[in-house]
C-alpha cells in the first residue's frame, strides 16, 4: 500500500473502483426538453433531512436540460439492464434521442420515469455546486417507487468498459 503524495489520485480512483459503487440513470426535463445519463457520481448526504447528491459532467447533454429543470429522477438499474446502461451511458442527446429508444412514461412533472428501472426516486433541485469538470446537484427526493427487496443492482466493474458519450 503506497502513501506518497504522488499516489494520491491513482490510490483514490483504486479506492473508489474497488468500492464498485452502483450506477443510476438520471433523466430530467425542462420545458419540453428530456434529457439523461448515466451516472456514478452519487451519494445519499443527509438523512433528515433527506438529501441525494448527483454529480453532472458539464460536457454532457444532460447538465444544460438539468441547469434549467427543477427537478431530477434517479433510476436504479438491475444488474441486467446492460442495454438501457448503455443507451444512457453511452449515447449522447446531443445526437440521438434516447428516449426514442426506450419505455418511459411521464411522472410528476412529466420528467421521464423508466420503465426498465427497477425502482426510482425523483426529487426537487435545492442547490448546484460548480465543483471542477461536473456540477453537484443536490435534490430533496419527494416521490418514487421502491425496488423489489432482493433486487441485483447494476453495479460499476459491469459498465467500466462503456465508452461515455461525452468525455468528462
Ligand atoms: C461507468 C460510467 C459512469 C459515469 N458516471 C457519470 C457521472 O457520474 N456523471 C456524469 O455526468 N456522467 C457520467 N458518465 C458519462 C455519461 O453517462 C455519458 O457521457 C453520457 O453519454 C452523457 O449523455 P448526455 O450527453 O446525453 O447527457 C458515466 C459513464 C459511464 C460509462
């Protein structure tokens, strides 16, 4: 194990892997506008009150429709939704419409709710944090649907290998 200032980052992104954090499928709206992506960066930041953190790539589709909605939905995939992963991941909206491509419907706000996910929850927009190559947006979640209890969630080391639609 190395602890030289050098190593830091490597040593982080090993952490971080090792961890094999789940993945989520964002998606949002703003005006007539839809828009998602993939996303790692994420993490529950308060219990009471609840607060869920999302972290955006600038570059991606998805953070100028989020910079103008008000809220997010956050999808939990299964570990065998690899396809709709990389729809989401891989696909940009900047070229393809990826909503086209998969079964959605409406929820509240008419932001798009997947009907893959496994379960989801959506949330209003409290806060956007400029923190380097991605915004953190940070969400009050009010609504969604619950997983099923023995639910195989996807996971990183399953979606390492997708090559993003937008570099971060
Ligand atoms: C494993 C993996 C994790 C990702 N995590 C994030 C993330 O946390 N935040 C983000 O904004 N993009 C993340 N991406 C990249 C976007 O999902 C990807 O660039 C997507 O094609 C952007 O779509 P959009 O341009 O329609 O928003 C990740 C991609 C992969 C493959």
């Amino acid at each position: 194990m190395s602890d030289s200032i050098g190593a830091a980052d490597t040593s982080c992104e090993a952490v971080i892997a090792a961890a094999d954090f789940p993945v989520f499928v964002v998606t949002t709206r703003a005006g007539a506008e839809t828009s998602g992506c993939l996303v790692g960066f994420t993490a529950q930041v308060s219990i009471y009150p609840l607060r869920f953190l999302v972290g955006l790539s600038k570059r991606n589709h998805t953070h100028g429709v989020a910079a103008r909605a008000e809220r997010l939905n956050v999808h939990l995939l299964g570990s065998d939704r690899l396809a709709l992963a990389t729809l989401f991941g891989s696909e940009t909206g900047d070229e393809v419409d990826k909503f086209a491509r998969c079964a959605w419907h409406p929820g509240p706000d008419g932001l798009p709710v997947l009907d893959e996910a496994a379960g989801w929850f959506g949330g209003a927009i409290l806060e956007r944090h400029d923190f380097g190559d991605h915004t953190a947006v940070l969400l009050a979640p009010d609504t969604g649907a619950a997983p099923p209890a023995d639910v195989s969630t996807l996971r990183f080391h399953m979606v390492e290998h997708l090559e993003p639609g937008h570099d971060a």
